[in-house]
C-alpha cells in the first residue's frame, strides 16, 4: 500500500474517531445513555459499512482487506455508498418524530453528521455525499467524485492525481 494512501487513511479514521469520541462523550455528559452513545457510534464510524456494498459490487464476494482500504472498489467505476447521504439526515429525525424516538435519531444524525462533514471536508465539496447527486450522475465514480475528475485529466498529462 502506498504510504499516500496509508496517510490518508491514517488521517480520515483519526479524524472520524476523534469527532464521534467528541459527539459521544457530549452525549453522554448531557443523558449517561449509552444506547444513544452507541447510536452515535454508529451514525459517526460504522457508516461507512457502505463501503463493502461497493467492494462487493466490484470484486465479489472475495474479501481482500488491502485491496478493501485503499478503495480499489473504485475501479468499478461506480460509487454508490448508500449510507454516505445527506437525505438521510432530515429522513432519520422525521422517523424518529413519527415513532417518538427522538433522542435515538438525535444521536444516529449526529454521528452521521459529523462523519459526513469530515469526508466532505476532506473531498473539499459536500455534493458527492448526497444520494440525489450521485443517482443523478448515474453512480460514475469519474462523475461523481473530484479525486475521479481529476485523474480523469491528469492522466491525459501521464499523471495518476493521487485518488484513492
Ligand atoms: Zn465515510
């Protein structure tokens, strides 16, 4: 695994782990609940279980967890990563208004907050996190995700544009 990639995913998992642990203890500190807590975990960290849908798609059922963090499964050309919506969001609270559990949705949404502001913030655009979006560009990856774009006209100049 190149060490760009290992950097990136090094920075990306400390940067989720740090801001749900953030969002967690809050959470905790203001209910002690720690069903909400572990909503929030895995609004904020296990969403990204998407990812293996993806995986799936492009390999198979043949797991290969180098192939899996250095997000190889974008070769299918494809990104589809479900969980990864902005849509969600808004969707959650009004279930959880409709089914009185507000405080469960409360931290799923704030945890899927978060881990949604960081990876916006590391793709440097909120518009591949919306599902709309990405059923709008018909889930191409070269579409949909800059790093894509990107290589996409790099590779015209020989260079590959360090997508991950
Ligand atoms: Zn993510």
């Amino acid at each position: 695994m190149e060490i760009k990639k290992l950097k990136n995913l090094f920075y990306d998992l400390t940067a989720h782990l740090a801001v749900t642990g953030v969002m967690s203890a809050l959470l905790f500190f203001y209910t002690a609940d720690t069903r909400l807590i572990l909503l929030c975990v895995l609004g904020g960290i296990l969403i990204d279980i998407d990812h293996l849908f993806d995986y799936f798609l492009c390999f198979g059922i043949r797991f290969n967890l180098k192939k899996f963090l250095c997000g190889e499964f974008v070769k299918s050309g494809r990104v589809y990563l479900f969980f990864h919506s902005w849509e969600l969001l808004p969707l959650i609270l009004i279930c959880g208004l409709y089914f009185n559990l507000n405080w469960e949705a409360a931290a799923l949404s704030l945890g899927m907050l978060g881990h949604l502001i960081i990876d916006s913030s590391f793709q440097k655009t909120i518009k591949p996190y919306f599902l709309s979006y990405r059923a709008w560009h018909r889930f191409k990856a070269d579409e949909i995700l800059p790093c894509m774009k990107n290589k996409k006209r790099l590779l015209k100049n020989g260079d590959d544009g360090g997508c991950r």
